[in-house]
C-alpha cells in the first residue's frame, strides 16, 4: 500500500524518511543500500541532510536510480549535484556512481549491474530508493511510450536508455530497472507543485499501463512506498 504524506516541507519529510530507513537497516545489517534521484526535488533534500547527524553517513553504500550522459563534474550529473550537496559524509569507496561519460553506455550498465550484485548480493536489495517524478509519467528514466518502460529487467538492474524526446535535459541516460523499485525496502518519492497534480493522481490511482505511465511501477512495489507531496501535488487525489 503507498502511503501519501501531504505536507508543507516536502524535503524536511523526506529527511525523516531517510533517517529512518538508512539507520534502521543499519542497525539491522550493519550498512544502508541507497539509491538517489536526480532532479531538481534533490538538492534540497541533499542540502538538509548534510547537517543531519542522525544518518548513519559511514555505513551508506551509496547508488544512483539514474545518470545523465556527461562527466561528473558537468552541472547536468546526478552524481555532480549530489557530491556537492553531501556526499563529502561517505566514504568514497562506498559511492557507486553511474559513468555518464562512459563511451559505451550499454557496457556501463554492465559494469554497474556486476557492482551492484557484488555490493549487495545476488539478487541485490535496496533499503531505500529515492525518486522524483516526472510531469510525463517517468520515475527513474524510465520515460513513458517506450515497450521497455514495462520490463521488470531482474537481469539488466541498469539499462542505458536513448536521449528522451520531451524531456529536458535530452541526453542519453542510464535507470535502474522497475526490479530495483519493486524489491526495494523502502522507495521514497517526492513531488511538488500543481504542475505535477494530474499526473500524480493517473500514477496512483489513474488506469493500469506502466508503459503510458511509468510511475505506476510503484503500485508494484513490495516494500514501504510513501510519497511525500505539497498541498498543491496532493490536489488531484
Ligand atoms: C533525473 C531524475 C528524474 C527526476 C524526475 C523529476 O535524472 O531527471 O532522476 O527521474 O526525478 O524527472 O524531476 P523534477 O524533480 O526536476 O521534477
């Protein structure tokens, strides 16, 4: 079942998230499998969590849900803009970024689909996913109309997916696959914004079709799903 927690202070309640999945897994396994968005919902969140002390920051092992193709240090990278924000907290050897500058991006998923298994064990689990959604439909880059879009992927985990035709910014991506999502101890996605109302309201409650509306993957979910929205996202529900 998801939960919807509508507030005023969409990152703030999404900290409390954070905090209570990653120290709970912590204390129970010894460490805390992340993955994070990109998005212009993360900085924020990113920036209130570097001052938070109540995250276990040694025992993270830090993922990404998805990557833009370009280098680190290009202000387009998920990984970039989550460096900058926080992760200076983790060790560096626990950070497992997705090489957006990979010339063979279909390699790379590769690559980062073995790092995971070795990681975390095969198949791998998440205790925490992050998400943000897309006024498309997408989660991830999981971006509507493609057949992909509705593959569970248990094999790939990461998938390189060509540069989406309405969404900003248009480059190359590589996503976690729905498998990740599905698995995933606790997903937590955040929206904000009347711009993301109807689109919420078709992801969680709209007809069935993950391929017309990615987001909809949540509805599969085995773990906690709880989607923390503003007043003005919680509008069409
Ligand atoms: C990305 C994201 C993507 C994002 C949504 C929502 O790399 O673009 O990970 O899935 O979360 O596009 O983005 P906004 O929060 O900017 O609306």
């Amino acid at each position: 079942m998801t939960e919807v927690a509508v507030v005023a202070d969409v990152a703030r309640a999404a900290v409390e998230l954070f905090v209570e999945a990653t120290a709970g897994a912590a204390a129970a396994r010894g460490r805390a499998a992340v993955a994070l968005s990109g998005g212009s919902t993360a900085a924020p969140l990113y920036a209130l969590l570097r001052s938070t002390d109540k995250v276990p920051w040694r025992d993270l092992q830090i993922f990404f849900g998805d990557e833009r193709a370009v280098p680190p240090w290009d202000p387009l990278s998920n990984f970039g803009i989550a460096e900058q924000e926080m992760l200076t907290r983790v060790p560096p050897p626990q950070i497992h970024r997705l090489r957006g500058e990979a010339p063979d991006l279909d390699a790379e998923a590769a690559r980062a689909a073995h790092e995971l298994r070795q990681t975390l064990g095969t198949p791998p689990r998440l205790d925490l996913m992050l998400l943000g959604l897309g006024a498309d439909g997408h989660i991830l880059s999981l971006f509507p109309g493609l057949p992909e879009s509705a593959q569970r992927g248990e094999e790939e985990l990461v998938r390189h997916v060509a540069p989406p035709e309405h969404v900003e910014p248009k480059v190359a991506r590589l996503t976690m696959t729905p498998f990740l999502l599905v698995t995933a101890r606790n997903v937590v996605m955040q929206v904000s914004g009347a711009q993301k109302a109807a689109i919420l309201a078709r992801a969680l409650k709209g007809p069935e079709d993950v391929v017309a509306c990615p987001a909809q993957w949540l509805r599969h979910a085995a773990g906690r799903v709880v989607v923390v929205c503003d007043p003005e996202a919680a509008s069409g529900l």
